[in-house]
C-alpha cells in the first residue's frame, strides 16, 4: 500500500506553480475591481432611471404622467433593494471543513431558487402598477386625441404588445433559470452527506 | 476587505513551497484540462494566502492547507455537472491502465488512481485523495468534516480496493 502511495507522490508534476505575494496581491487587486465594477454599473443604471424619471417629471413633460412615473421610480428602487437582498451571495470561509461547504452551497442554491422562483412577485410585480398606470392613462388621452388618427391607436397598440411581450420573456428567463437551479439542487442531493 | 500582510505572506511562502506539489496533484484531480487547471490551482494559492490572515495555529498548517485547496476545488466542481459519479461503496475495481504497456508501471498506476478519483462523489474522492497524500484518519475527518468513524469506514473500504487491483 505504501507502494502505491509513494507512486502517487512522486508522480511528475509540471504545473507547480507558486505565486508571489505580489501576484497574489495583484490578482486580489483585480477581483475586487471587477466585482466592483459590476456593482457601479448596476448602481449606474438604477441611478440614470431615477435620474431621467425625476427630470422627466421636474420638466413638466408628461404633466398627466406625474404620479405613475414617480411610482415607477419607486418600483426601481424597490427592485434594486430586492435584487441586492435576494441575490447577493453569501461567502463562505475557505477554511470551513467539507460537508459544511455542500451545506452552504445547498442553502445558497435553496435560497436563489426561491428567489428566482418568486420573481414574479417581487421582480415583475412592483413594476406592474405604474405601468398599467400609464398605459391606462395614454389610452385615456388617445380617446380625446384619435377622432381624427387610426395611426396613433396602431402605435398605443404596439407599446402594450410590445410591453406583453417584454415582461413574458422576462418571466420565462427566470422559469428557465429556477429550472436549472432546481437541477442543481437535485444533483446535489446526490451528494452523500453524513 | 483586509489583505494578509507581513506574517501571512511568510507563511504563503512556506506552505507554497512544502504542500506546492501536493496542490498541483489535487488540482490534477479536480481539472482535467491544463488550462482550467492552471486557473483552478492559481485560485486555491490565492484563496490560501488570503485565508493566512485567519491561520492562528487552530490546526497544524497542512491540514489548513488542505482544508482550504479542497474547499476551492470542491466549490468550484460543485458548479459544473460532473455525472455518473459513485461512492466508494459501489467501485469493486480499480480501472484498468488505458495503455497496456503502463499497466505495472507507476505511471499506470497513477494513471488508474486519476480515473478512479474522478468517479467519486465528494467527500469520497476527497478521502481517497488524502489517503494517498499519506493524512492520517483525524486530519482527513478535520478536512472533510466527516466522523471519525465515517473516515475509518472509507479508508477500510479504499484499501481493500487498493489491495484488490495491485496485489
């Protein structure tokens, strides 16, 4: 036995790598940038949202729009919120021994398949309100407007198809991932654990 | 986020260069391809010298060495789908060398251990290759979290394959 052993530790090994404290501080360096980087954006992008909603209503430009567009601006920030609530990921301690690293991974995969299960409720839901607000809001001013105009009705038409067709994809996005995450769950319960 | 600084860096250096070998075997283990290889043990060096920081003598050095490397190793397969893995339990043999003229060599046998390793569910593929790595039964349950007993039972079932394929 301890022939195959010593085999097994003599073995040519050519990939012995050992890094330098300055590698090692440099590739730290980079992962920490890049997932600060992916969190600038996300701020970016809910910020440009608020930004351009409160200026939109500041300027007047949709004066019977006022009211579902600050709600919508609201919805954001709910959704950012929840976002960073339900899908930031716990990190687990390198050291932890084994079984409680499967532990932590079917907790983590256990609570993001809740979450993008329910996405409906806390991700498409909160956005329904201010939009079927505005959609109800633009149709009551198409009836005033379109005595004259078939063309404008085509286009209200349009957005609301449009709308339907965006948020269904967003939906089947998160079915498709909650599918796959269930699939990891399932393999993982295949993982003995004692 | 804190980096090691001083003390820890000196420890990188003197884990890296006594357990550096016995990493590249377990990365080995866990990455097939030499690429993804490579990332997989520069991830674990990394992850090793960071968790330095927390290193106070909670446990001999190689074994926190170990514990670390594995837990990246095992994160990191756990995200892929490996199938058709089994346990100890239902392995009878060790696989045959792929090329005959290696089928008594070292390189053969080694050749044989890879595969079988690659067929094990976790934590039984972890057992084994610690076995190999010569830890004792305490320091494996340490490693792996499992029981004593649950070490004891694997390493009896693993020698017995052992004994079986190279007698």
């Amino acid at each position: 036995m301890t022939d195959i052993k010593s085999a097994w530790q003599r073995q040519h090994i050519e990939e012995h790598t050992m890094l330098t404290v300055q590698d090692l501080r440099l590739r730290a360096n980079r992962m920490r940038a890049r997932l600060s980087h992916r969190n600038w954006v996300l701020y970016l992008y809910s910020a440009f949202n608020i930004v351009a909603g409160l200026w939109l209503i500041a300027n007047d430009s949709f004066p019977n729009m006022k009211a579902p567009m600050l709600l919508m601006i609201v919805a954001h920030l709910f959704v950012l919120w929840q976002v960073w609530r339900r899908f930031g990921l716990g990190k687990l301690p390198p050291e932890t021994s084994g079984q409680h690293v499967l532990q932590f991974h079917r907790q983590e995969l256990e609570r993001q398949h809740h979450a993008v299960a329910n996405a409906a409720l806390w991700y498409i839901a909160p956005f329904m309100p201010a939009l079927i607000w505005e959609l109800v809001i633009w149709y009551g001013r198409l009836e005033l407007a379109t005595a004259g105009g078939a063309a404008t009705q085509k286009v209200f038409v349009l957005v609301v198809l449009a709308a339907i067709l965006f948020w269904t994809c967003v939906w089947l996005l998160f079915s498709r991932h909650a599918a796959r995450l269930m699939l990891e769950l399932e393999r993982l319960s295949h993982v003995k654990a004692e | 986020m804190t980096e090691p600084h001083g003390q820890p860096d000196t420890q990188y250096v003197q884990a890296a260069a006594e357990f550096g070998e016995a990493l590249a075997r377990l990365a080995r283990v866990y990455e097939a391809d030499p690429d993804l290889r490579r990332d997989l043990l520069q991830d674990i060096h990394l992850e090793l010298w960071r968790s330095l920081a927390r290193f106070a003598g909670q446990c001999s050095l190689r074994t926190w060495v170990y514990r670390v490397a594995h837990n990246v190793a095992i994160s990191r397969s756990l995200r892929k789908r490996r199938t058709n893995l089994v346990s100890l339990e239902e392995i009878a043999d060790l696989p045959s060398a792929e090329a005959e003229d290696l089928a008594a060599t070292d390189v053969g046998n080694v050749a044989r251990l890879y595969v079988l390793i690659r067929q094990l569910l976790p934590p039984d593929d972890q057992v084994m290759l610690l076995y190999l790595e010569d830890m004792d039964a305490a320091s494996i349950g340490e490693i792996t979290g499992l029981s004593a007993r649950a070490v004891a039972t694997r390493i009896h079932r693993l020698k017995a394959i052992l004994a079986r394929s190279f007698a």
